[in-house]
C-alpha cells in the first residue's frame, strides 16, 4: 500500500481553528465578567483531565477545549466593564433592564448585556441586536419602533431600572 496519502506524525492534531470574534466593543457588566471567568475556569480543569486521560487517542476533545480557552481570553483581554449601578436611570442604556409595552399591552422587561451574556428566554439582549439599538437612549414614556422581520413593532418605555445582579 502506498504511504503518499498518510500523515505521519506525532499523533498530535494540528490547532482548531480560532473561533471568530465579534467585531464590536467587548462591553460586560460585573455578572458577564464573572461568567467569562468562570468558564475559563471550568474549561482549563477540563482540559487539565483531558490530558490526564489514560485513554488520548482522540484529541479532537482538547483541540476542542484549547479553542474555547483561546476564545475566553481573548474576549477577557477586550472586556469593556460596565457597572450598571453607577448610570443614572434616565434613559436606557448598556446594562440596565426597560420595561416596555406593545400594542396589545404586553409588559416585558429586557436587559441589555455584553454578548456573551445575552439570552433571550431572558430576555438578556445584545447592544448590537435591533431591538437594543431601537431602546438605547429613549426615556419613559417614550414610544420606540423595532424593525423585526416579521413587521414593525411599536413599544412604549413604561420603566428603567438596574437589572438584578
């Protein structure tokens, strides 16, 4: 059998590519900061027992883990902290929760956080998601539009407040 197609090595697989990174400021509030700190954690102990294994031929499972360690850092060195307690409630911005009302009356309240900590069942939402852009800077009483795909949704602002911690 020719060996022309077969990669000799070490067994060692060659990096996971990096995980793309967004191209917005890296804003996190104090609880973002402690969650992208706290996996960075949970993924170094991971990868610690990984290569603990006595069983390695598989590695894709530490390339995996390396991966998501660069990522964590990286978006650690580019945090922007932003301690919402220290904004005035006067019109919503990053880190502070709005509550709103449509036109069928329906009270939600959303919370604008970093990326890495938006969730929509949540209702965490990204500086960057349309409805963020469309509440950022109104004040209450305000009437806002939110272009979604399905049609225009109007919003009263009846509420800001800091969000819980």
């Amino acid at each position: 059998m020719s060996r022309a197609f077969v990669k000799e090595g070490d067994g060692d697989l060659d990096p996971l590519p990096d995980l793309p990174l967004s191209p917005h400021p890296n804003y996190v509030t104090p609880r973002g900061l402690n969650a992208l700190q706290s996996r960075l954690r949970d993924l170094q102990t991971t990868l610690t027992a990984l290569k603990a294994r006595s069983e390695r031929l598989d590695k894709l499972p530490e390339a995996a883990a390396e991966r998501d360690i660069r990522y964590i850092e990286a978006r650690l060195r580019t945090a922007i902290l932003i301690d919402p307690t220290t904004l005035p409630l006067t019109e919503v911005a990053f880190g502070l929760a709005v509550t709103v009302t449509d036109d069928d009356g329906q009270h939600i309240t959303y919370e604008i956080t970093g990326e890495d900590e938006a969730d929509a069942p949540l209702h965490r939402i990204a500086p960057q998601s349309p409805l963020a852009r469309a509440l950022i800077g109104a004040r209450v009483g305000d009437a806002v539009v939110w272009r979604k795909p399905s049609g225009p949704v109007s919003l009263e602002i009846l509420r800001i407040s800091h969000a819980d911690p």
